[in-house]
C-alpha cells in the first residue's frame, strides 16, 4: 500500500474537543509565525500538518466525522441566533406597527378614510422564488429555524444538537415540486403572520372607530411566488405544471377560508361556496399531470376538460367569496366573529383564490423569438443599428393587433416558448384565478422593442389588461439603458395607453448578475440612480398617477445584494430613505417588492414566530414616513447608529462627484477583474465541483473529454455559483475588489462619508461582513495548490520517496493545466487593491479560525485524494478518456463521474460471462476482479470526497447563505 495510504495504527485517541482545540491550536500558532515570516502561508502550513497526521495515522476517517458533528453544531448555533437577531425577534418596541399607525392619523373628520387608505392598498409584498439556493437539507433548515424562534439558549442546544447529526449537505434529489412545498411552507408562515397584522390593525381600528371598524379591508402586505411559474432558461416545466402548481395554490387558499370560518349561521352561504369550489378544486388537481412526465394527449385532454367542467363550481375569481363574506359580516353579531370574518376578506381581497400571487418569468430572447413569426425583419432588436426599425415594426403591429381565441388544443399545440406561457395564463386566469392581474417578469430587457413585443403578445392572446409587463434590468448596460428601454417604449402611445388601464408600471432590479460583473456596492448605486430617474421619467410623462412597482430579486447573500447586518438595514439598503422621499414628494406612490430566496431566504419566514417578526420589520420600513415625528423610529436610520448620521440629510447625496467617480473606479475595476484569464481560471478549476447541486434546474454543461467544461469566462456559469464558489474559496472579491483603489482617491472623504452618511455605512457593511468570512491567506492556498512549483518545492523537501514521486506527478499535471500563471498574476491584482482597502479602513476584520481551519481540513482532504489519484493503475482508453485526462479530472475534482469511470474500466465483480460455454473456443477476458482498487483506492477517495462537500456545507453556514 503506497505511504499517502497510512491507516491509523495509533492508539492514542482525541475527543472531538481535544481534536478541535489541537488544530485551532495549530491555526493560531501558524498565524503568529506568519506574521514573523512574510513568506510563509500559515493555511498551507496547516494544511501540511493536516496532512502528516493523515499520514500517521493520527486522524482519521472517524475523528473528523465525529469533529464534522461538533463544527457542525457550533455553525448552526451561531447561525440560528443570527436569524433571530437579524429578522429582530427580541427587539423592544413600545407599542406594535398597528397600534401606532392608528394612533398617527390625526382625529377630525376623514380621519377613518384617512387609515382606510393608507392600509388598503399594499405596498410590499414578499416573493418567494426558486433560485437553485437550496443548499441545505429541508429537515436542517426546519431545525434551524425552530431553533431560532426559541428565547432562550438552553432551549435551542436541543435542536441545535438533531441538526448537527444531520448532514450540511443539501438534499440528493432537489426537485422542483420539492422547491414548491417549501415555497409553500414559508408563504403560509407569511399569510399566517398577514393575518395576524390585519387583525391587530382590526383591533385598534375597532377601539377608535367601533362604529365603523368593519368596512376596513387592510391589505398593506401580499405574499407571492414564482415557483413553478419562472420558465428563464429552463425547458423541464410543462405548462400543465403551471397550472397545478396554481390549482395547489388555490386549494390552499380555499382550505385555509374552510378551516377559519366561523361556524355560525351567518356563514352558511359562504362555507357552502367554499366546500364547494374546494371539492371541484380537488377533482381537477385529481387528473392533474405530475412533474416530470410528458403525458399523452389523451391525459392533457382529460385534464382540460376537468378545468372547463368543473370552473363554475371552482370559482374563477373572488368575488363571490368576497360578497359572501360581506354579508356574513353584517349578519354575524359577535365582535369576535366579525374579526375573523374580516381578517378572512383582507386575505381574499389581497390575494384571490391564491395562496400567493403568481409571478411569471422568462427571458427577452424567447420573447423576441414568438414575435419574429411575424415580423419580417432581420438583425437582432439589441442591435442599435436596428433599434428604430424594429421599435416602428412593433409599433405598426400594435395598431392592426386583434385577439384570438385561446383553447387547451392550441395551448398544446404551441412550440414558442413566449407565446406558451401567454396562452397559459390566459387559461389560468380564465379557468382558474382572474381576480388580480399577474405579473409578467422580462429577463435580460435591453431595449423597448422586448416591453412593446410582450404587449403585443398580451393583446394577441386578449389579456392585455390582466398582465403587468415587467422588464428586468440587470446587467450594466440594462442598468445605465434601462431609462432609455422604457423611454423608448414610452414613445409609443400603446404602452402609454396600457400603463394608464392597468394603473401600475412595474420593474424588477436584479442584484446578482449586475453584482458579479461591476462589484456589489457599484451596482446598488446605479440601481439607486435608475430609481431616482424613474420618478423623474414618470413626471415628465404625466404619469405621476400610475402606481411605480419596484421589485428588488437580491439573493441572501452579500455577493447578491442582501445586507448582512439586519432585516431593518436590508429592506433600507434597498429602497434608500432619498428615493422614497422623491418619490413621495412628486405624488407617485410606490409599491416595494422584495424577493426571499430558496432555503436562506425562506428561514426568515421558517415559523411562525419568525415570519410575524420579519413582518413587523416590513411594516416598520414601509410606514417608517407615516408615523409622527415624535412616534419616529431611533433606531430606523441604522441598527448601530453613528453620531451625527442623518438619513434626511445624506452628504453623500450633496458630494455627487465623491459618490460618482468612488463607485465608478469599483466598476472598472472589478469589470476589469472579470475579464481576467486568471478569474476564469479561479472560479472554473475546482470551483464547481466543490459544492453540491441545490435546485432543481438543470445542470451545466459537459467538455468533450465527459468531465466539467473548462470555463474560459464568468459569463460562462451562473450568479449563483459564481458567487457561492467565492465563499467556498475565502475571498468574496465581487464585494471587496475596486473598493481599495476608489478609496485611496480621496481617503479623507472616505473615512468622512463612513462616519456621516448613512447610506454609505450602510453600504459598507457588506465590505465589512465580506472582510471577516475572507482572508486572501486561504485565497493563495487554493491557488498554491494548483501551481506546480510549490508541488515540486514540496518534493525538493520531503524525506519520504513514496510521497516525492506523487508529488511530482501531481505537479506534472497541474503543469499540463497551465493555471499558475494567470492565477498568480490575479493574486497580485486582488492583494494590490486589498491593501489598499486596509490602509483606507484599518478597522476591517477577518476571517475567524474555526472558518479557517475548515478551509485547512478541506485542502488537506483535497490533496490526500490527489495523493491517490496517482496510484490509479494504467487503463487502455476509455470513452476517449486517458489515464492522463483522467487524472487531469481528479485535480479539477470531478470525483464523482471519474469514481463512475473507474467502477466500469475496474470491475469489483466477476466477469458474467466465465464458465458459460457459448460453443466455440474461450477468447481472451479479464478473469479477476478488482477489490483491492476498490477498497484501497476509490472506496477511500469516495468518503473524503464525500468530506469535501460536507465542509463546503459548513462553510455556507458560516458565511451565512449559499450563493
């Protein structure tokens, strides 16, 4: 057995205690002699002391599971008091939202309508998305947050503790049904939390106005979702799913009127509707399609006729509910009763027959493909040469458009994409839930052409007024374009006319893409000025009438745009305090809509004690300028308030120039970072395979040789796994790198605009956050383990022979890989501007040990599988896969499919076919198995691989969110 293969011999034994405080140990020891020695990595070093008590014997496969268990529990303890903290479960308040915005209405006459209009239209929803963020078990996530939603830490060890025998790893099969029941989990956490809201504003209305109190309808908050419904980039979602998935949200929401019904006389009509549209509810979803199947016609004919059949009895919209509970209301003649009833219509009135209202998505390009059919032109409609003949096609077409009828055969039938999911919600909103119009999410908008594109498709299928048109502005150029595309689009008096009908213009701000190509805090200040300009844009087109949707699609993490210090500084950072007040002043009122993703994103709503909390927190962002000024929040502005920090009178809004060239340096710089080879070379190494698949969205692509593509560009993966991949490697460069340099420019302002501005500190907290989960320490490990000479330098030392040819090995095929180089060369781009930074910002933190010794444990795993990679025994070509590739694809640590390779070149069974006499002379065959490679190699390989992902899930909870 080579000597990288040691067992353990020893007799000596750690608790996992012991184990830990022996490697934080080592941790700090190395650091303090770094400190001493510039040219000593204290991680590599670690790592190499990892790595010879593997050797020995000292550790093994046993201990680090049994330390995985107690690194695992103090990660998911810190994490669940986070939560608690972050979403404010034990903040002190005087008195709750409902109370005090009642109190705020100044009493005279039209005071009641006064609050009936503040609280009767919604102005934040919540939105649960999809985003393939579910990087951790469902069972984890419930844990974490049963955990968090209890007081006290005795009474959280418990959970705690059933969480840290579990895996950190996400689910193997993540499905999108499975995606949709957790969806669901936290919206009904959400509306539970709604009615909560409503009842208390019921209660202190009925104590002011107890004559009049039953006429409120409070629908400050809605709840939404686009589960199900988000078909970007994705081909696996039938349109007959789509329509499950909002049957299933329609009987949640008829169960939920069942099961909350006052049982009394006054409600017989309504029950007897709502049992009713329930059971046809319940045959429709019974011959519904399942996911993942491609049923025949005959099925998708039997489904059809279920929705038509049984609509009537379903119900199509709300207004029969609604009118049932009007009455009931007025015949009821208990208080409580009456309550009850009136919490019921406020939840109706909010969402419909839905249990969340549906957000639909896909992208520009399918939008542009179902128009092409008639529009007989050629070029792309991004293409500026081609803008105004494409814009006056459009326009032409809008002017002749008739609708046509839509029917489950042509549905069927239909091969656009686009046009697809036209006909599908026009099919929902006719046999399923008309009583709100949908929203119709663009990705990747750039141009007018696309909005004026999907209204055409709208009017062609006769839903124009039932769909609001949403472009998503993204990446750089839609975000400095974005003015231009709806002013474009505004030109034309079509989309003038819808904006007016439909009361309401919608747009969608993207946090990932536009984070990871310009830096985090660059694109929040031009999605910042794009708000600004908005109000302007609508003023300037007499449109200060129509309502303004801002809904923000941020991921959980800071890479993606979510604020790490609170739920209260979050919602801030997204929508600054100067925007809403413009808005405010020029008569424009605003809805906020804020998306929560996957399993981070859903633990704010994970109980119900949590979802009341981050509700509360919501409620104090949105009403923040309608309470009194003596009811003023102190602690609204920022959670740790600086002195001298005044949100209503920002300097950072006075210094435009500071603010312009800071934020415009961190954009060329990190655009300048992106385009780096040794970026690419970084992030698609082993980057990819060092985190687990957590959503149900299809996976990426293959190279020629069967293992991972080699990425040649960011632009090549996803936001999501791009920036997950920066945690996993200690360096979260897309919200540190640029802010050095722009700091250095005027480093007196700087430190002046983190002391005063509000909006600047704020900001900066995600530097801050970003500077204490990296350390560029842990950085050059990763990139020292893919360079060939610390591999040789290594093997110039070691005393061992066995260990000095796998080193050589190991460094001849990084060398085929050719990585160093450029990787080297980023390093410096990235430590140039980092200590730049430092010098602007002293007070910065850093990475803590545990994290640390967690990226120590992970590289020491990850060279002792290189270190049995080598001994893999020659093979004759397989699948145009040489031993050479093969080995190639170790490094970049695509164990998996290689460990599926090898268990078909090295059978552990016998050869089937031995002592079968099939009539003519025996040829040639392997006649042995192969069990030694097995246990001795690949089962060995399999488990620490197995190791290397669970510290990766560990990781995720320490950095506080996947992606």
């Amino acid at each position: 057995m080579p000597e990288g293969r040691s067992m353990r011999t020893d007799e000596t034994t750690r608790t996992p205690e012991e184990l830990e405080a022996h490697l934080l140990g080592l941790i700090e020891t190395s650091r303090e002699q770094a400190s001493e020695d510039p040219f000593r990595n204290p991680v590599l070093a670690v790592t190499l002391a990892i790595t010879r008590r593997f050797d020995r014997g000292e550790i093994g496969p046993a201990d680090l599971d049994a330390l995985f268990v107690r690194l695992r529990g103090q990660s998911l303890a810190e994490r669940a008091a986070r939560l608690r903290a972050y979403v404010g479960l034990d903040a002190a308040s005087d008195a709750p939202m409902p109370a005090r915005l009642v109190a705020a209405i100044p009493k005279g006459p039209g005071d009641f309508e006064t609050l009936r209009d503040l609280v009767g239209r919604t102005g934040f929803a919540v939105v649960f998305t999809a985003h393939p963020t579910f990087g951790m078990p469902k069972a984890v996530a419930a844990l974490i947050a049963a955990a968090a939603s209890e007081a006290g830490a005795g009474a959280r060890a418990p959970i705690i503790d059933e969480a840290a025998a579990l895996s950190t790893r996400p689910d193997p099969v993540i499905t999108l049904d499975g995606e949709f029941e957790q969806a669901c989990v936290a919206a009904n956490h959400g509306r539970a939390a709604l009615d909560a809201f409503n009842g208390a504003l019921l209660d202190a209305a009925r104590e002011r106005w107890p004559d009049r109190w039953t006429e409120l309808v409070p629908r400050p908050f809605a709840i939404a979702s686009w589960v199900g419904c988000d078909t970007d980039g994705r081909t696996d979602i039938g349109w007959w799913d789509t329509l499950r998935y909002r049957l299933e949200s329609k009987r949640m929401q008829l169960e939920r009127v069942a099961r909350d019904l006052p049982d009394i006389p006054a409600t017989r009509v309504v029950r007897e509707i709502t049992e009713s549209a329930l059971a046809a509810v319940n045959r429709q979803l019974a011959v519904a399609p399942r996911l993942g199947t491609q049923p025949s016609l005959e099925a998708v004919h039997r489904f059809a006729l279920a929705l038509i059949i049984e609509r009537d009895r379903a119900q199509t919209d709300a207004g029969a509910l609604l009118a049932g509970l009007a009455a009931a209301m007025t015949a009821a003649t208990e208080d409580a009763e009456r309550r009850t009833i009136a919490i019921l219509r406020s939840g109706i009135s909010t969402h419909g027959l839905s249990n969340a209202l549906p957000h639909f998505r896909l992208n520009a390009t399918q939008i542009h493909n179902a128009v092409r059919r008639v529009i007989d032109l050629d070029g792309e409609p991004t293409d500026a040469a081609q803008r105004r003949s494409h814009l006056a096609t459009v326009h032409a077409l809008l002017n002749d458009v008739q609708p046509v009828a839509v029917d489950f055969g042509a549905l069927a039938a239909e091969r656009a994409s686009a046009a697809r999911l036209m006909m599908t919600i026009a099919q929902i909103l006719k046999h399923v839930d008309g009583t709100h119009p949908v929203r119709f999410l663009i990705a990747e908008t750039e141009t007018g052409y696309t909005l004026l594109a999907a209204l055409w498709l709208a009017r062609h299928y006769g839903i124009s007024d039932r769909v609001e048109i949403t472009p998503l502005f993204e990446t750089a150029s839609a975000l400095e374009q974005g003015i231009r595309v709806l002013d474009d689009a505004l030109r034309s008096p079509h989309w003038r006319q819808y904006l007016k009908r439909i009361g309401r213009l919608a747009v969608q701000f993207g946090y990932s893409d536009s984070g990871r190509y310009v830096g985090q805090l660059a694109a929040t200040f031009w999605i910042e000025r794009l708000r600004l300009r908005l109000t302007e844009l609508l003023v300037q087109n007499d449109l200060a009438g129509v309502e303004l949707v801002i809904f923000d699609t941020h991921g959980e993490s800071i890479g993606r745009g979510a604020h790490p210090s609170s739920l209260r500084d979050r919602l801030a950072y997204l929508a600054p305090e100067d925007a809403r007040r413009r808005n405010r002043a020029a008569g424009i009122r605003v809805r906020l809509e804020s998306s929560f993703q996957g399993s981070d994103g859903y633990l704010m709503f994970g109980s119900r004690a949590l979802a009341e909390s981050s509700v509360a927190r919501i409620a104090e962002h949105v009403f923040a300028l309608d309470v009194s000024d003596e009811d003023a929040f102190a602690d609204y502005v920022l959670s740790n308030p600086r002195s001298g920090a005044d949100e209503a009178d920002d300097p950072i809004y006075a210094e435009t120039d500071f603010a312009t060239e800071f934020f415009t340096v961190v954009r060329q710089d990190m655009e300048a970072l992106v385009d780096d080879p040794g970026y690419a070379a970084l992030l698609g190494t082993f980057g990819p395979s060092l985190i687990d698949r957590t959503g149900s969205r299809p996976v990426a692509r293959q190279s020629d040789s069967g293992g991972p593509a080699m990425i040649t560009h960011p632009r090549q993966m996803r936001a999501i796994p791009n920036n997950a991949i920066l945690h996993q490697l200690g360096y979260l460069a897309n919200s540190l790198h640029g802010m050095g340099r722009a700091a250095g420019r005027a480093p007196d302002l700087f430190r002046d605009m983190r002391r005063d501005s509000v909006r600047f500190s704020r900001a900066f907290r995600l530097v801050q956050r970003a500077a204490s989960v990296g350390d560029l320490d842990v950085l050059r490990a990763y990139i020292d383990t893919l360079d060939p000479a610390v591999w040789l330098e290594r093997a110039r030392r070691t005393q061992r022979d066995t260990r000095r040819d796998e080193l050589v090995v190991i460094a001849g095929a990084l060398d085929r890989l050719n990585l160093a180089p450029n990787l080297r060369r980023l390093f410096g781009r990235l430590t140039t501007d980092w200590l730049s930074l430092h010098q602007a910002a002293p007070d910065l933190g850093k990475m803590s040990m545990r994290l640390t010794l967690l990226h120590a444990i992970r590289l020491a795993l990850i060279h002792r599988i290189w270190f049995l990679a080598v001994h893999i025994p020659g093979f004759r070509p397989q699948a145009g896969v040489t031993r050479e590739q093969l080995l190639e694809r170790f490094l970049r640590l695509d164990i998996d499919a290689c460990l599926t390779l090898l268990a078909e070149i090295f059978p552990i069974t016998p050869d089937p076919t031995l002592g079968l006499n099939f009539g003519e002379p025996a040829g040639p065959r392997d006649v042995g198995t192969y069990e030694a490679e097995h246990t001795g190699l690949f089962e060995p390989i399999g488990r620490m691989f197995a190791q290397v992902r669970e510290v990766s899930g560990m990781i995720q909870h320490e950095v506080g969110a996947f992606g």
